[in-house]
C-alpha cells in the first residue's frame, strides 16, 4: 500500500467552491496538526504532541478520506485526501463514492416522511397496511404481541422503537450469494430472520431490520416505483440535486471506477472492493460528502421553518421527535446543539454533524475499518480551526490503581437493544481496554478507582462498584449496562 504520498485533491466544482473565499483557509490540509481530544495528566508520558493529519494517516496506514464542510447552509469547502484504493491507482477526490453505511437510514428516513406528505403512507398507522410483499412474524419467544392493540408502525420502525431484531448487517462479498430485502428479513442471508421480540412502542431497540422492513413498505407502497433505488432517487436525490447518489445495490459497473474500495484495520483491500447490501435503507447507499451535506442543510433549512423541495418544515420537525432518554429522532441522533448520525460497514467508517442553528455542519467519510478514530481526530480539527462550539480538548487527571482495582472492573457488560462490551486490564496496568459488540476497540484510563474516561474523546464511564466486590453494572453515554 501507498502511505508516504498521501495525496490531497481538492476539486473546482462550482457547488463547493461558491463559499471559499467566505471560508478562508482550508479547516484542515495535510500539515494541520490534529486537535488533541484529552489532555492528560498524573501520569507522564501518555500524552505527546498531536499529529500533522500527514503523519497521523501514514502511522494509521488509512487509504482514503473525504471532507465536506457547511458554513450558513452552503458548502463551502470540499477536499478529498488520499487514495481510493490500496494500489495507490485512483486517488479519492470530492466526487469519489463511500459508502455511507448507517448515514444511510436517515436520507431513507426522509424518502419516508415524502411518502407521508404524499398521502401513500401513514407515520402513525399500521406498517402491514402498506405491506403488499410480506407480513412481520412474532419472535417464538415472546407470545404476548397483540397485532391490533399494540401494530408496529413507520414512525416507530424509522425511530428504532418497533420492538424488531437485527441490530446490523454484515453485508455480502463478491462471491457470495446475495438475497433481495425479503430474503434478509426471512433469514435467508448471513442474518437471522427479523421478527418483533419485544412490543412495538415499548423501548427503543437499534434495528437495522426495522429499517429493512420500512424499505419493502415504501416499495409497496409507491403508486409509481417498484424498486428502492428509483424511488428514492424520485423521493431525495433529484429534488436537492444529489447527483453522486445512489441506492443501488450492487454498485452498477458503470459507477465502479468512481467508487472507493473498503479497507481492513492493516490497510487491506477488501476482496471485489465492497460488499453488498441488499438491506439498503438501513446501509446500502453509496454517495459524497458533498451530497451528504447537501441533504442536512435540506433538514436544517427545515429545522428554520424553511419548506423545502423533499420536506416541508413541520415533515422535518417530525424527524426531530423523539421520546424518553433516547435521544433518536426518525433516523437521526437528536443532540442539544446538533443532529447528525454515523456509519460504519465492513472498510468504511463515516460521520456526519449539523448545528441545529446557524447552518454549520460537516460530512467526513474514510475508506477504512479503523476511520472512527481518525473521523473523530478531524472533526474536531474543523471544530477546533473554524471556533465551531464543542468538540474541544478536555482535562483529564489520570490516577494509578492496582491492578486489583482495575480488575474489579473487568468482565462483560451488557446494553439492552445495543449489546455486549468486554472489559479488560490493558497490557501496561494503567488502565482498561473496551471492546464493543462490532470489534472496535479503544482505551479507558482511571480518574478514580469507578471513574474512567475514553482516552480517545474524554467521554465518561463509571462503574458501579461497591466495596471490594467486582463491578455490577456501568454507566456510559447516558446508558446502563449490566455484568452478565
């Protein structure tokens, strides 16, 4: 793989230049050096200067990146760095396909909330209305689902809160067989059948099933298209002239030569490329930063009781409703400040941010299994360059525990509808290594002996400790989790 020459292109299309000279200087080039997300101390030598985005990429072995950034609902500035693919042969430019995984269920979201403003759904109604092609079976487990009193509905299976399984999918290689969306909710694929285990309405569960499941609804449902990709092209792309976007699963010949190829944590190529989702409201679509920043600027103008050319404003005020802790609208993540969602399928990782006022945002896609980290590192460059609030360095003071202590903290820990974590000692005994459901992993360091941080972002996690007996349960990111 080519690591020294990590290119930076950036494009002269007229839409990401029309707010260049109102911008500045570029948020973030080669030779920026890297926000620090933690500053820490107590302990010397686990903090050092932050890295040039050069050196960080090199170390990293990371083959592609792309940025889009919004300033007053306009794109002012898009550059993509690096290469398409492990070869080094097509370097990634603003007009180079990622795919957007889990950004995914947003714009779905949106074609859904058209559909509703068009009369052909119902956000509140019974989903199996609109369901022509297949009906949702009952787990075998659970016996206590009443189809009439308590139907699974579009806004709850849009917000995550039908009660369905599946929270994601692994997606097919190139010589796998690869089922349609029915096949996928029957089990026929490498995912189990999605069912209702829990009652629709009664707690919000992630699932990328539910949103499968709302993808053959709107397909059945359209007076005019009968595949997915047609429809949401009609619904979104077209009407904010995402012209770089698309459903389509598997990718068209003709669009592979635009397309970045996926890439494991080491830098490896993923065979053919991609995989394929066939489950593509919930993570089949293919786009640019720039497309993506297209589309939440549509929902910020909205957010401003500005109607636009996909929504009107009191349609995106629906898709900022949420209920109970859960802060998840209809597809998106609902912050004090900011909306956004992120995504990660097999080599790609993603992240989109907008203000919730004042028309500021960013779009940053990598071609990498480990892009979250470098994701977060640039985001808060941006934050951190263009004086955005939030995303700011945090001081932490790390404390030495035994390795007794540190062991009372370590087990397997368990989210309701996200999964399970492990816990383990770090390899120096300073500090606790955190692997989630999906593999990745990253580093907690001890504030106090129930106190630890993300060494990464500074975020909190605190054990329930009492005594001297190991840990009961934790409490990260406004979730509880318990020891299993």
């Amino acid at each position: 793989m080519v690591i020294g020459v990590f290119a930076a292109v950036s494009m002269q299309s007229p839409i990401t230049t029309a707010r260049a000279d109102d911008l500045g200087a570029a948020p973030v080039s080669l030779d920026t050096r890297l926000a620090p997300a933690v500053l820490i101390t107590g302990i010397p030598g686990l903090t050092s200067e932050a890295p040039t985005l050069r050196e960080r990429t090199a170390q990293a072995n990371v083959p592609g990146l792309s940025i889009a950034v919004v300033t007053d609902g306009e794109i002012a500035w898009a550059e993509g760095f690096g290469f398409a693919d492990d070869a080094g042969q097509a370097v990634v430019t603003e007009r180079t396909l990622f795919q957007a995984a889990s950004i995914s269920k947003p714009v779905a979201a949106a074609g859904a909330m058209r559909l509703v403003e068009m009369g052909e759904m119902e956000l509140d109604g019974d989903i199996e209305e609109h369901l022509v092609s297949w009906r949702i079976p009952a787990s075998s487990a659970d016996v206590s689902w009443d189809r009439t009193a308590s139907p699974v509905t579009l806004r709850q299976l849009l917000g995550h809160n039908a009660g369905m399984t599946v929270r994601g999918f692994p997606g097919y290689g190139s010589f796998d067989e690869v089922p349609s969306a029915i096949g996928v909710l029957d089990g026929l694929g490498n995912t189990a059948p999605v069912v209702v285990e829990a009652v629709p309405g009664s707690r919000h569960q992630y699932s990328g099933g539910g949103y499968t499941v709302a993808q053959v609804a709107m397909v059945d449902a359209s007076a005019e298209h009968d595949d997915f990709p047609s429809l949401m092209s009609a619904l979104v792309f077209e009407p904010l002239g995402m012209v770089h976007s698309t459903f389509e699963q598997p990718l068209p010949e003709e669009l592979c030569g635009r397309a970045a190829s996926g890439h494991t944590s080491d830098g490896t190529r993923l065979e053919g490329g991609w995989v394929v989702h066939p489950e593509m409201a919930a993570a089949g679509l293919w786009t640019t930063p720039s497309d993506l920043a297209l589309f939440f600027a549509s929902l910020q103008r909205g957010m401003a009781g500005v109607d636009g050319p996909v929504l009107s404003a009191g349609s995106v005020g629906e898709m900022l409703r949420f209920e109970g802790d859960v802060r998840y609208g209809l597809g998106l993540n609902i912050g004090t400040e900011r909306i956004g969602h992120g995504g990660g399928n097999r080599g790609f990782r993603c992240v989109a941010t907008f203000f919730n006022e004042g028309g500021d945002g960013v779009v940053i896609m990598s071609n990498w299994d480990n892009g979250w980290a470098l994701n977060s590192d640039v985001l808060r460059t941006i934050f951190t360059n263009l004086d955005w609030p939030g995303l700011r360095a945090v001081e932490k003071t790390v404390v030495e525990l035994s390795e007794r202590e540190l062991g009372l903290c370590a087990g397997a820990y368990e989210i309701p509808g996200y999964g399970t974590f492990v816990v383990e000692v770090d390899e120096q005994r300073i500090g606790l290594n955190v692997t989630l459901p999906d593999g990745q992993r990253f580093r907690i360091l001890p504030e106090s002996p129930t106190e630890f941080f993300d060494l990464e972002d500074g975020v909190p996690i605190v054990f329930h400790i009492t005594g001297n007996e190991p840990a009961t349960g934790a409490s990260w990111s406004e979730a509880t989790a318990s020891r299993k």
